[in-house]
C-alpha cells in the first residue's frame, strides 16, 4: 500500500492542519498520557478521529483510493484498530467535513540488541475534490509531531519517494533499515528518523499482523513488475 500511505496505488496526497491523538492500546506505548491540541488553518482543523467518525473515515479512504466501500485499504483500518495496532488517527476538517485522513500504527525493527517499536504511517488520504492543496502535506507534518509526543524513534512509510523525500522522509536501506518484503520497491521504503532514534536500532522492519492479513503489503503482479521494469530504464 501506499503510504505509510501504504502504496498500493498512487498515494493520496495533500495538506491542511491537524491535531495529534493517542489512540486505543496506548498503555502499551511509550509516552502513553500524553494529549495534543486540535490546531486550525483558516477554516480547517485537524484533528483527533472521533470513535462515531469510523464510517466517515472510511468513506474518505475509499475515495482516495479509488476503491469501493469495503475494499482492501477499509479492510486494512477495521484489522488495525480490531487488533490495537493504532496509535493515532487525525482526520482534516472543513466547514464539518472530513476532507482527510492519517493514521500511525504500530510495527517493530528487529535490531541486534533489542526489538524497537516504531509507527508505521500508513494510509494517508485525501478526498478528490480537494487532492493538490497541501493537506496531505500538513497530515504527514502532524502525524510526525505526533509520533514524537509518543516517543517513537522512527516511522515508516511505502510511499513516492518524490513526495515524501520532501516531507521528512528519507530512504530506508542505505541507513542500514531492510524491507519487510521484497515486493515493495527500494525507492519506496523510507523512515523519518525522530529524536530518540539511536544508532543501533536498526534491522529488518517488522509489519504489525494487520497489514498481512489484508494483503496490503508492497505490491504484486502485474503492478509490481511495471514499477520494476520502469525504474530499470531510469537507472544510468
């Protein structure tokens, strides 16, 4: 999938701004007891996601996503929060309407000393008629604000490297970090490292359950040998 985003198609992006939350399954996450404030820009507001809003954030991710109610990225947020993977969800807000969504679930790296926790950012949308006004870019500036307040060192996205790289995001493998699969494009692995990040946590990354269940992983034929076959003839 695409987005951290998860890629499995074109990730939806955007901005606007928002506010971080903690989500159910925080007692088992660092910095559990932590709140942040709803922050505003012009008319719009981000936001924590409300438990009565689950319908109108799956609504908006169907749209982005240009799947029908019920596809494979709203079956990715049922398994996330049915299995307490979520740590944070934020929705963009204008005029009362959800425009936007992001969500951070938790995943882990499985470095030589220690298995770490991370967030994994994942998936980010932004609905049609409002695709190309930054709120996608405001989403992924409050969603690492908010991995900060819970003291995550690091989150993890499959993501447009173009977009990403120029939001926080960097590549993945060159800093010592390994896919969780093969079928997601090396470009496409990319980390924001946070301010507890040290030096060793590095090591295969791990996906929470969820992501594997719904197939929501890297992508697949024919999909993935046309991403390969394209970065083949952009090499030197």
């Amino acid at each position: 999938m695409d987005a951290v985003i998860h890629i499995r198609r074109r990730h939806v992006l955007a901005r606007a701004e928002l506010v971080a939350t903690l989500v159910p399954g925080l007692d088992r996450w660092p910095g559990r007891g932590r709140t942040a404030a709803a922050a505003t820009v012009g008319d719009m507001e981000i936001r924590p996601a409300a438990p009565d809003e689950r319908s109108l954030v799956e609504r908006v991710v169907a749209e982005a996503f240009e799947e029908e109610p019920g596809g494979r990225v709203s079956r990715l947020l049922r398994a996330l929060d049915a299995t307490s993977a979520v740590r944070s969800s934020l929705v963009a807000v204008d005029r009362g309407r959800i425009v936007g969504h992001v969500q951070l679930n938790r995943s882990w790296v499985d470095a030589r000393p220690a298995l770490v926790d991370v967030l994994v950012l994942s998936p980010l949308s932004t609905v049609p008629d409002r695709q190309g006004e930054g709120i996608g870019t405001a989403l992924i500036g409050a969603a690492l604000d908010e991995a900060r307040r819970c003291a995550s060192p690091a989150v993890f996205l499959e993501g447009a490297w173009n977009y990403y790289g120029k939001r926080g995001f960097q590549a993945a493998t060159p800093l010592g970090f390994q896919r969780p699969s093969h079928r997601i494009p090396e470009s496409a692995f990319q980390v924001a490292l946070l301010e507890g990040y040290e030096p060793w946590m590095v090591g295969p990354l791990i996906y929470c359950e969820a992501f594997w269940s719904t197939d929501t992983v890297g992508l697949r034929d024919p999909r993935l040998a046309q991403v390969e076959e394209q970065a083949a003839r952009s090499r030197p």
